[in-house]
C-alpha cells in the first residue's frame, strides 16, 4: 500500500470515528424538550399541507364542505400516486361508496403499521435516556425508538418497523424503516397502499396556541370540526407531528402532513381500555378478520 493510500484511508476512519461520536453524544437533559403527557387527535387523521406533495384527501364532502367519514373515497388523482396504487385507492373508493364495508387494520384488529398507526387515538410519549416509548389507545400498539443509534445493515421487517430517532434543539426526530407486511397494510384509511421500501421520518415539537391554529384548521376543512384557535390547554403547549413518507414502489415523490395534537388529560383514567378482538363485528356487520395464533403460546 502506498503512503498515499494509506493517509487517505487513515482520514476516512477518522472522519467517520468523529461522525459516529458526534452521532452517539448524548444531550443535555435541561435541553430535552418534555413531551410528556396524553395527546390526542380527530380521526380519520392526517391534515394534508396547504401546498406541495401531501396526504390524500377524502373526495365525498359534507353540506359543509368537510369530509364524510361515513363515505371514504379517497383521491385517486392525487399526483403523489403512481398510477398502480392509484388504482388500487380507487378500488377501496368504490367500495366504500357501494356500501360494501371496506376494511383496513384498524377495523380489522391488526396491527396498523406507520403512518397509519398516526390516526389512533390517545397517543402518548414516555421520553428515556437511551429510548422513547410510544403508546397508542386503539388496542394498545406500542412502538419502540432506539435514542442516538443507527438501522442495522440487515433490518428485521416488524409491524412497526425498525425506529431511532434523536433531539435536534426543541424538535424530536424519528426515522422508520423495516415495516412488515400484512393482510391489510395500508398507508391511510383510503386504502393507500405502502411496500417494504416505505421509509418514514416523523418530526416531534411543542407548540404555542397561535402555531397550532394553521394545523387545527387544516384538520377543521377535512375532518368537520370547529374552526379557529385550538381547544384550551392547561399547559397552554400543543403537540404537532410532521411527518414525510417516502415509498419508492407506491409514489412518485415523498409528501408531507402534519398531526396537530390537544392534550387529551394526564389521568390514567383518561386512559381507556380498548380492545379491537372485543367487539369482532365491524361495519357492515360481517365478522373482522382478528389475527389468530396457529398454535397456542404455551
């Protein structure tokens, strides 16, 4: 090996021995944002963005103008689609228009997957040293975030994927891969549909009542509820989720939405229990199709 070979990969490994320490340098605790607390937001979900690539919106309106969350038909010609998912948006629109029932995880019992998981609710955030644990009502999902670490060259597909994340100032960053599929893996309640390349990075913060109002009136035009400022907070902070989904098989560019939480109380009884597999019967009537084990556990 040369001299000059080997100055030059000296400097690589020690150019990535820095980047690697500066990656896994802890914070300082006092400059952790607190996202504690009980957090909670309308369904169906996602407030699309004013402009740009973003979410799907659902194309059957009320007399009011907001969407009807009886008739899910979302918008097949929406530019971020290629023309296969497309297709298969337009499928899941025309059954719900037809009064078919059209199921999704949710209704189904099974596990959501991101970005769906989003769109249940309460939603809470238990911030640790090494990890961020994220609890979700609906039927009790949990997610597991891996604190200033790096995916593994191989990752393991799981419902939820493989997450880390890390603090950058007031802002909380989450990055997913590694998302298993299932029987009714879907990116939203419109049928969207995701593949094993979806890759999605969610953006944490704290907001004031006045930076909330753009996200509470974005979510009032889709999701009929009351215009203006957000509901009273004690704490007087709102928690927004920006988040970009990225999926190289299902859109042609990445698109951006937002979720714009209210606290939703700090009371373990504010806490519902919420089983799906309780209640099998699901819109239409018909049986959901709750996972069962093909052998027991024990």
């Amino acid at each position: 090996m040369t001299t000059r070979k080997r100055n030059l990969l000296l400097l690589a490994t020690l150019a990535s021995t820095a980047a690697a320490a500066a990656f896994a340098q802890p914070k300082d605790s006092a400059s952790i944002p607190d996202f504690s607390g009980i957090w909670t937001h309308s369904i169906p979900g996602f407030e699309p963005l004013a402009s740009g690539p973003t979410a799907l919106i659902n194309t059957q309106r009320r007399a009011n103008g907001t969407g009807n969350i009886l008739k899910l038909a979302g918008d097949y010609t929406n530019p971020v689609l290629t023309p296969k998912a497309a297709e298969i948006v337009k499928m899941h629109a025309e059954r719900g228009l037809n009064h078919i029932g059209d199921p999704n995880p949710r209704n189904q019992c099974w596990p959501s997957g991101l970005p769906f998981v989003f769109t249940d609710r309460p939603t809470e955030l238990l911030q640790q040293k090494d990890k961020i644990t994220i609890l979700y009502g609906h039927d009790h999902q949990i997610r597991q975030v891996r604190l200033n670490a790096q995916h593994p060259a191989k990752v393991t597909p799981s419902w939820y994927g493989d997450s880390v994340g890390h603090y950058e100032g007031d802002t909380m960053v989450i990055d997913t891969v590694g998302m298993k599929m299932g029987t009714y893996s879907m990116i939203d309640w419109y049928g969207t549909p995701r593949s094993e390349a979806l890759h999605v990075i969610e953006r944490y913060r704290m907001l004031s009542p006045e930076a909330a109002k753009d996200g509470f009136e974005r979510d009032a035009k889709q999701h009929n509820n009351a215009p203006g400022m957000p509901p009273p907070n004690a704490s007087g902070k709102y928690l927004q989720l920006e988040f970009t989904v990225e999926d190289k098989n299902v859109f042609t560019t990445p698109w951006t939405a937002t979720m714009t939480y209210r606290s939703g109380g700090d009371s373990p009884l504010d806490w519902p229990e919420n089983e799906c597999a309780e209640n099998r019967n699901w819109y239409p009537g018909q049986e959901a199709d709750v996972p069962r084990a093909d052998k027991p556990d024990f």
